[in-house]
C-alpha cells in the first residue's frame, strides 16, 4: 500500500516521514531475571558502549555508541539482554501478566514479546508460546533457551485451531500482517503486498483474535497486536469483533508517545471505543510501527463462572514426571532425576535450594527442568497441535549413564556451580572452541566440568588423561568465539553503533 494514504490521519506526518527514512537505533531489553539494569549497564559501559535508558520502557536501553555490535558481547550471549525494537516492548507490560498467572502467546515466534512477558512473570505460572511455523520455532527455542526462562510451554499448531477447553487468565494475539511498521528495515518503503495478500491476512487475522477470546476466562484480557499502519488490518478486525464477541475494548493509556486508535479512515466508520486503542508510528519513539488494543472477557449467559469452579479447570493438571508421548515409565524416570540430582550436588556444587523452584520431566532419554505447577495439556485432543518442550534440556546421561549437566543448565546455573570449575583465559578458550584439547590446568579433574570465562560459567568440558576438550555445541561455538575474537581485537567497527540483530532476535 501506499504511505500517503496515511497522511490525513498522522498530524504530524513531516516527522512521520522523515523518521521512516532514517536508519533504526539498535536497542536492547534487560533479561531482568537474571541482572539488574544498571549492572548490565555498567558492564558494557567498560566495554565502550553508551547507553541510554528509554522513558518510559523500564529495563530498555538504546544503544548510542560502541566499539562493536552489542549483540557480539558475552552479555549477549549469557542471555543478559535480548536486541528488541522499542515499539514492540510496549506490548508485554500491557498485556498485564502477573507471576503465578496462565498466560498464552498465540503467535509467539521468535520470541521478543513472549520472553519480555516470561520476564514479567519472573518466570513464575504457565506461560504457553504457540507457533505454526517449525522455523520461527526453532528460533523461539534458541531465544528461550539463551534467555533462560523455566515457565515456557512451546506448542507448535496452527492458532486458529487451538485446542479449547482450558482457559487462560491472558492471551496475546501478534498477528501476522503486511507489514508497514517494518519500513524501515527497506529504507521507507513499506513491504509490497498483493491484493489476494491482503484479503487472506484479515481472514487469518480475524479468525485469531475471535480463537484468542474464546481461549480467554471471563474477566480476562486479550490483547491485539500488529506491525501495521493499515486500518483494515487493525480497527476494522476489532470493530468487527466487538459487534458480536463477548468483550468490550479496554482503554489503553501509554507510559510513551503514541496517538490514538481510528474511529473513521476514508469511507470505514468504526466503533467509537477504538479511540482508545493506540497505534505508535516510527517518530513516538524512533521504532518500528504498532497498532495494540486490549480487549475485556466479559461473561456470556450460561458460561461456567470465572471463579475457577468450572469444568475446564479440571483441565490444568500438575505436568507429569514423563514428557507427554515418552513411553518411559515414570520409576525410571524418578531414578534418573536422582541420579541426575546426585551429580549435580556432587560434581557441581548444584544443590536442591539451587534449583528452585525447577522440576524435573524427562524427555527421550533426557531430563528437563521447568517452573510449572500446571499445564493444560492433558485435556487437549490428539490432533495436529504438538507440545515442543518445556523449560530447558538440563541434563543428559552417556552411554555408560552418566549425569552429564547441558550448557544451557551450566550457565542458568551461573554462580551456583561451586565446584567441577576450570577457569580458562582467552587463547584457551578459542583453542577449545576449534576444537583443539589443551592439557589439564589440574591432573586430579576427570570428567565433565564448567568452563569460566571471565567470571562466567559459558559451558560444559569434558576432561580425560588426554588433555580438556569443549562440549558446547558448534554452532554455539562459532558465535562464543566471534565473541571472543570481536572483544579481544577492540576498536571502533565501521557501521551503525550497536549492529543489527542476530538471526534469533526478533527485531518487531
């Protein structure tokens, strides 16, 4: 679509334009489950980075200067921060999860509004992240898996046919859409779209938010969200919906700049209460384009009551000790915990008080730790949608059974392995990472072991009279050493300050 339909709608439409034109500013979110802002801030400052803090955005940043791509950091790659634009961070606070709560992301890959909420659940309730496409998954998975968030349920199926029954206190529709609020990304030019496009993605569009409140418990909220500046994929999708759905439109009040929702667009007339949705053009906040309006679950006659009395209750169960479709039997399964827990405490320092308020699940052989006291999955039907996984892989056994912790338990774990620790500096590391074996730092050590960085645990060795070999995976070992590398050369890199975001983040 053309941009200039927009202009009698934006006020002021000089700024519009002129910061659609310019390049976006990389900004970054604080993983604030895991470091406090102004300690992440702090550390990249002695890197040479300038950060400013968002008004408005608590745990946001905007990169101003730096020596290299922020995302080419060890933070980056602990899971300390995720690169986010800063429209899409106003979404998650509005949501309004609170820990404890059922929460689901419809359309939840890759990952940056899903995780922003985990993070405002501090991990605590069932946070279920749903995604049709097995590709954005797998970028999903890596984001949560970096991030380290333990209450992340990843289902893969298509949102409009979402199992029912079980109800959720939140549901976040980031439908997909055509697009305009990314132009920047094209240099002003917003996405081109065919006609059959169009007509196909309000379908698709409609068809989520109408799911999503069904999937919503009466007194609940649904909250809407595209990166679109077209009416017809916005307020006309609501308004359609508040003339037959049981829902009236919450009135969104903004912590930033922003303007408000449509009631007329040339010859479309809309519900007056679309006011009080919000739409954020490139200029509010030196961003992307949103359009978010939130929806109240009111109660239709005859519905179970919203009192946590009705019959999809009983369909929030205590997630078993066997991952749903594993033919384990649930003995084993409990012995391999034990023995994974044994180890843990014994090679690793890993006590029980560590790993609260984590449970164990094991999957095809393998034990994963989670935060879930509940999940709906039992009462779902057999059908095309897929649980994917839960939590973090946490603990893997050898062929003679041996506990042997994951990387992603190692360095969740931080600070908590005590013992099993071999410090390495930086031409030790890179030699690990090409796979090299290096002589022992101390003969007594066999077995596998945390590799620390700089103070900080980044992976999983394993040591034999042969010398210390790296057990992070190559394709995590490729990006550690760019780190490394990029880090230990210094100086400014030509470019925008900050870089662009790696192929996991989400950037809208």
């Amino acid at each position: 679509m053309i941009l200039e339909r927009y202009r009698p709608v934006i006020a002021d439409w000089a700024d519009f334009a002129a910061a659609a034109a310019r390049p976006e500013p990389t900004v970054l979110r604080v993983r604030t489950g895991r470091i406090a802002p102004d300690v992440l801030r702090d550390r990249l400052a002695a890197q040479g980075f300038r950060l400013r803090r968002l008004e408005g955005m608590p745990a946001f940043f905007q990169v101003e200067e730096g020596p290299h791509p922020v995302s080419v950091t060890l933070e980056h790659w602990l899971g300390l921060f995720y690169v986010q634009q800063a429209s899409t961070g106003v979404a998650a606070p509005l949501l309004g999860a609170e820990p404890g709560e059922r929460v689901l992301d419809l359309c939840a890959a890759p990952g940056g509004k899903t995780t922003h909420v985990a993070d405002l659940m501090e991990d605590r309730g069932c946070l279920v992240a749903a995604d049709v496409s097995e590709s954005r998954i797998r970028g999903l998975l890596g984001n949560v898996y970096r991030l380290g968030h333990a209450n992340l349920l990843v289902v893969a199926g298509d949102g409009r046919e979402f199992p029912e029954g079980a109800r959720f206190d939140r549901v976040l529709v980031d439908a997909p859409c055509s697009g305009e609020g990314t132009l920047r990304r094209r240099r002003g030019r917003p996405p081109h779209q065919s006609a059959s496009f169009r007509g196909y993605v309000t379908r698709v569009q409609e068809e989520l938010l109408r799911k999503a409140i069904r999937l919503t418990r009466p007194g609940g909220t649904t909250l809407y969200v595209t990166c679109t500046f077209a009416p017809e994929e916005n307020e006309a999708i609501v308004d359609r919906v508040l003339r037959d759905e049981p829902v009236d439109l919450d009135p969104l009040t903004l912590p930033v700049p922003h303007a408000p929702g449509l009631t007329a667009f040339e010859d479309l007339r809309f519900d007056p209460r679309l006011e009080g949705a919000a739409r954020i053009y490139p200029h509010h906040l030196d961003s992307g384009g949103l359009f978010l309006a939130r929806l109240r679950r009111m109660e239709r006659e005859g519905e179970s009551p919203s009192d946590g009395s009705g019959p999809e209750e009983a369909l929030w169960r205590r997630p078993p000790s066997v991952f749903p479709g594993d033919d384990l039997d649930p003995a084993e399964a409990e012995d391999l915990a034990s023995r994974a827990r044994q180890s843990l405490e014994s090679d690793f320092g890993i006590g029980a008080d560590d790993l609260k308020p984590l449970r164990p699940i094991v999957r095809g052989g393998r034990l994963w730790l989670h935060a879930l006291e509940e999940w709906p999955l039992e009462g779902w039907p057999r059908g095309s949608w897929r649980p994917i996984s839960v939590g973090f892989r946490s603990v893997e056994f050898d062929s003679r059974g041996r506990p042997r912790p994951t990387n992603d338990l190692l360095q969740w774990a931080g600070a908590a392995v005590r013992r099993g620790v071999l410090d390495v500096d930086e031409d030790a590391l890179l030699g690990l990472l090409g796979r090299d074996a290096l002589p022992l730092p101390d003969a007594d050590v066999r077995g596998p072991v945390a590799l620390r960085f700089r103070g900080e645990v980044v992976g999983r060795g394993w040591a034999t009279r042969e010398g210390l070999r790296s057990e992070v995976p190559k394709a995590r070992a490729s990006d550690l050493e760019n780190v490394v590398r990029t880090e230990g050369a210094g100086g400014p890199v030509p470019g925008p300050s900050g870089g662009a975001p790696s192929s996991r983040e989400e950037g809208s």
